[in-house]
C-alpha cells in the first residue's frame, strides 16, 4: 500500500501549518486562501483525506452536505449573501485541480464575470 504525502490542506487541519482558519468543527475546516481571487476567497475542506470529488464514496453524501452548509453560513457571516457568490470545486487536470485535497471555494465580494474563460477552442 502506497502512503501519498500529506498535503498542505492535511497541515493546516492538524495545525501543522498556519492559516487564517474562519471555522472548524469535528468534519470540516474552512480558512482564507493564500492567493485570493476576490474580496472573499475562502476554501472549505473535509477534515478527513477525500482527493478529489471523483473519489467521494456514496457514504460521504452527508458530509458533503455539510460543506455546502458550511460555505452558507459563512457567505452570510462575510456579508455576501445578499448580493451572491460562486462556489467551485476543481478536479484533477482539466478542472485545475493544485490541492489533491477535496475543498470548495467559496467566492465574492465582487461580480465574478463568466462562469469559464471562452477559448478559441470552444466548448
Ligand atoms: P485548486 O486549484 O482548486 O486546487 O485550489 C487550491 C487553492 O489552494 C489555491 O487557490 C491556493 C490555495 N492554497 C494553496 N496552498 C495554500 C496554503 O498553504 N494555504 C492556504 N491558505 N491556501 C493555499
């Protein structure tokens, strides 16, 4: 059995390494990204090692929930329900993925434009 290395999203839920955590219970973390995009850039992660959503097991459908929960509540607490926000989650390659740790990204503050850059190889 393979044993991958530990990510940095698995560093900063074990207090390994710092982030400006914004809330935490016994399933899920949620902190402000290093390199944000928006005025509100927050990722919400499962605590437990989940890669990427094409690695979630039909027995996580309530923790998956719970992100999404999750990111409500802090849309609200940001001031940014209101006016809206994007959420996104990228897998692997092609959707962008850096983090080989399931999270959501949380975004607003600002209008955010299209949803995908248009590229002349279209879709
Ligand atoms: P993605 O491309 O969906 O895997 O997004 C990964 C995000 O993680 C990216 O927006 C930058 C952020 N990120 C990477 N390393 C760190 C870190 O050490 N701390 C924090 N707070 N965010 C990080």
């Amino acid at each position: 059995m393979t044993t991958l290395p530990a990510t940095v999203f698995e560093k900063i839920i074990a207090g390994q390494l710092p982030a400006d955590i914004v809330y935490k219970d016994d399933r899920v973390t949620a902190f402000r990204d290093i390199h944000p995009r928006a005025p509100t850039h927050i990722l919400i992660v499962p605590n437990k090692v989940i890669a990427t959503t094409d690695d979630i097991a039909d027995g996580d459908e309530a923790l998956i929930g719970h992100l999404v929960t999750v990111a409500r509540d802090l849309a609200r607490q940001e001031g940014i329900a209101k006016n809206g926000y994007r959420l996104i989650i990228n897998c692997r390659e092609h959707g962008g993925q850096e983090v080989y740790h399931l999270h959501i990204h949380l975004l607003g503050g600002r209008p955010l434009g299209p949803m995908v850059t248009d590229s002349p190889a279209g879709a």
